[in-house]
C-alpha cells in the first residue's frame, strides 16, 4: 500500500521497538495513559447526565412544571383560565393549587412545612404523586374533612404516622398586628418522592383546606401547568403572563429548582478538568517518548536532510507519529469508555459484589443504582479535546527535529 514519505517513516518509527525499549515503554504507557483518560471521562459524565435525569425526573414527577399565581387575592375562576392556557401549544395539563408556608407540630415536635392544597381529582394530569404514596389515598383528601398527606421524612421529624393528627400553626397579620391561625388535621397518607426537600418539607391538603388557611375563601391561588416538553417553559412564559388579570407571579421548574442543577453542572466541570489531568500526563509522556525518537535518530534526520528532504516534512514525520498514538489511545479510550457506560448497571453490581462495598447506600443516598446516559456532544468533546492535546504535545519534539543539523549530526560519522 502507498504512503507518503512522511507517513511511512513515522510507521517504521512507531514498529521499529530494537534498541529503544524505553522509549517503546513510554509510548505504550502514554497510549494507555490516554486511554485511561477518555474512558474515565466519558464514564462520569455519563454517570452525571444519568444523575442530572434522575433528578429532573424525581422532581417533575411531584411538581408542576409551570405555575401562574395571583399570590395576593387569588384566582377568582381557575377553570376560565385553565381553559384560556390550555389551547396555548404544548399544554397538556392545568390544574389548581395554593400554597401555604406553615409550621407543622405533634407534640413537642415542630417543623416548618410547605402545605399545598390540590383537587385529587385533577392532580394526576400535573404530577404522578399518586404513585408516590406508600400509605393512604389522594382520594382521601376530601373538602372539609381536615385531612393531609406528609413526606416520609417530615412524619418521622414530627413523629406521627397515618392516624394520628398534627397541628397546622399559619402566621398572618390582621390589622398591622401578627396573629396565627391553628388547625389540626389528620394524619390520611405518606409519601416518598426521592428528594430530599419534597419529603422533609411538603404536605398535601384539599384545596378548600388550603384556600381556607390562605384567607382565600375557597378561590385557588394559581394554577400549576404541566407541559408536553419541560423544556418549553421558556418559550411559554410570555403568554403565561398575558393569560391572567391583576399581578401574576410566574414560576417553573427550572427557575426553582436552579440550584441542584447548578450544583451538578459545577460537579460535572470539575470532574472533567481533574480527569483531563490524566491525558495531560499522557500527553507529557508523547512528549518524552517523541523526544528519546529524535534524539535517537539524529543521523536518520541527517541522512534525510541531506537527500534534501524539507525540514518541514522531517517535522511532519513527528507530529503524524505523535498523532498516531493520540489517535489509536482515544479510540481504545471510547471503546472501554462507552463500553462501561452503556453496561454501568452490570458493572457497578459486579464490583461491589466483588470487593464487598456499596457504592451509594440505600441508607444514605435516595439514588441506590448508578444511572448512565451518554451524550453525543459529551464524547465528541472528549475525543477532540483527547486528540488536540496529542497534536500539541507533538510540536515541541517535531519543531527539535526539524532543527537536527546534519553536519553536526554526521560530524563524527
């Protein structure tokens, strides 16, 4: 097969291992080191992207993903609006809601709540909290009867279980005085929603319940949205805002919940440059071993000089070698990288079976099983990122051989 001369030299280099052991040694070591370094990347960010989806899912699977409130007075009709937002594109969902921020006692135990009246009966077309409950009904949650569904963590704070009864203690001020209104409920369900602040935090009411606490003499005070694409909130929010009278406050899941996703944006950044610490350390060692080529080869450089070979092809002849073992360290770095990130489920298992650990206990994490989701943009960065430090560790050695003068090299030949 025909090569250009450049490449076939740089082949012959890369083959040629008689007389260079360690400088074979090191070119292995900073191919595997490269490897190393792509499959590690491309692993945890796909852990993180599984994380991050977990996540999202969790957090959407109890909320709304959009909201649109009148926080002040209250929506006089809810139905007239929910018939206006639902002919808007991607709206699949309207339902009620109010929101009450309380603080929640059994006994000599306290802790601050977010209470949320719903209608049972139109809250599966938002949220899939039904199928969080692990005791109890939504349909228990009826008007007037007082009822109310606690987060697992925030019953186990208070100390009660479904049955007994806890105290709603809501501060408001009436004629410029502070004054609190008590209520006590009783206890109709749990619920385990697989974050932490929706299960130490939330209580579920009838919305009469709730509109009552408010001041709001049974008017809602929003509306909650859900959305055919969570991510078209934003497109959507202008005319959220025009589709309500008086002053409406508009929220969504992302401005919410802004923090974690945040927080795991940072983590994701963080890891990707610690981890490219690893192909840098690989590219060092493509340096070193490009070095020990060119200085082992001076008279070959001199000899090709001589036949007239252009210094800038004796430089390619170094850059293409260097090249070749970033190329081939990155392909075995994506094959064993998205070969673990498609089978994390199978791996992870193994190992903590294997070496009697667990990675994220039950105990202490919500998330038990690792979730991988590998994303196109994710590996292509990674391997052009791989492949540009490669070429850049070449330009130092290939710039040092272009410089072998052959005079000086031959002098003693």
């Amino acid at each position: 097969m025909f090569y250009p001369l450049e490449c076939f030299i740089a082949l012959r280099y890369l083959r040629a291992r008689r007389r260079r052991g360690f400088a074979s040694f090191i070119t292995l070591a900073s191919l595997f080191g490269m490897a190393l370094g792509v499959a590690a990347l491309i692993v945890v960010l796909s852990v993180m992207n599984g994380l991050e989806t977990e996540l999202r899912t969790r957090l959407l699977s109890m909320t709304a993903h959009a909201t649109l409130a009148n926080p002040q007075e209250g929506v006089t009709d809810w139905k007239v609006l929910k018939a206006q937002l639902m002919q808007l594109p991607g709206v699949t969902g309207v339902t009620p809601y109010v929101q009450v921020e309380a603080m929640l006692g059994s006994g000599s135990n306290l802790s601050p709540g977010i209470v949320r009246g719903i209608l049972p009966e139109e809250e599966a077309v938002v949220s899939q909290i039904g199928d969080a409950l692990t005791v109890g009904r939504l349909d228990d949650l009826q008007a007037g009867a007082q009822r109310i569904i606690l987060g697992r963590i925030l019953a186990l704070n208070l100390g009660v279980v479904v049955g007994n009864r806890v105290n709603l203690l809501v501060p408001k001020v009436l004629d410029g005085r502070p004054t609190a209104l008590l209520r006590s409920f009783l206890v109709s369900g749990i619920f385990v929603a697989g974050i932490q602040d929706h299960d130490a935090s939330l209580a579920l009411v009838h919305l009469t319940d709730a509109s009552e606490l408010k001041g709001f003499a049974g008017r809602a005070e929003g509306v909650a949205v859900r959305m055919e694409d969570p991510l078209d909130v934003h497109e959507l929010a202008g005319r959220f805002l025009e589709s309500i009278d008086g002053s409406p406050t508009y929220s969504d899941w992302t401005i919410e919940n802004r923090n974690y996703f945040q927080a795991i944006r940072i983590e994701k950044t963080m890891m990707a440059l610690l981890l490219l610490l690893i192909v840098a350390v690989a590219a060092f060692n493509i340096v070193a071993s490009l070095i020990m080529v060119v200085t082992d080869k001076k008279k070959d450089i001199a000899i090709l000089r001589t036949y007239g070979l252009d210094p800038r092809r004796v430089s390619r002849i170094f850059i293409i070698q260097g090249a070749l073992i970033g190329v081939a360290g990155t392909l075995l770095g994506l094959v064993l990288g998205l070969t673990l990130a498609f089978n994390v489920k199978t791996v992870f298992p193994w190992l903590e079976r294997t070496f009697n650990f667990e990675i994220m206990p039950g105990d202490v994490f919500y998330v038990t099983e690792l979730p991988s989701e590998v994303q196109l943009l994710d590996v292509t960065l990674i391997s052009v990122v791989a492949l540009v430090i490669a070429l850049l560790a070449t330009i130092y050695p290939s710039r040092r051989a272009a410089a072998v003068a052959p005079a000086d090299a031959l002098r003693y030949e």
